[in-house]
C-alpha cells in the first residue's frame, strides 16, 4: 500500500459478459475495500524483487553443512519424471509391482 498512488490504473479488464446477478444481503457486503493503486510496470518489478528474497538454487550456492544439502530439488523432478515412476499412483498396491529392470 506505500506504494500505492491514488488515481493509478494497474490494468483495463474487459467488457463484462457475464449477466447480472442479484447481491448477497447487505450485512454479508463490506463497503470499503483496500486496494493499491500502482501501474502494471509497478506491480511486475515489485514481484520480481521479492522473488529475489527466495532461496534458489539456480541463483545461490549451498553454504556447506547446511541441511538443505540434503535435499536437491531438481534430481527428485527429474527421476520423478521417468515413466516408469511418473505413471505410479501413491495408493497402488505393491504386489504384481513389475520391477524397473524388467
């Protein structure tokens, strides 16, 4: 909201097709709604900020004795990805099971 400049317009959605509904009960209404006003450009450069304050492997180094060394996303997607996993439901029983190797 600090951000937030009255009278800025972040986007022009279209033409509304859908047909008029009768609102809800007064007392189920709000009648103020805060929201920020900031241009589209705004908006895309504060979200690409603060997906900076994300942790990514792609952009960081694993600091040595962390616990995340344990754990490494991107192999897990990729052997997830394999066919003869990829295509096993987590409930399915394991007898008749045919083995990778087969």
């Amino acid at each position: 909201m600090d951000r937030s400049v009255s009278g800025r317009v972040g986007a022009t959605p279209p033409q509304n097709d859908v047909p008029h509904q009768p609102l809800p009960d007064d007392a189920l209404l709000r009648d103020t709604l805060e929201f920020p006003e900031i241009s589209e450009n705004e908006l895309v450069r504060y979200f690409s900020q603060i997906s900076q304050l994300n942790f990514s492997i792609d952009h960081n180094f694993y600091p040595l004795g962390s616990c995340t060394m344990k754990y490494n996303p991107k192999i897990n997607d990729e052997v997830a990805s394999i066919p003869a996993f990829a295509d096993i439901h987590p409930l399915q029983p394991t007898h008749g099971f045919r083995a990778l190797s087969d």
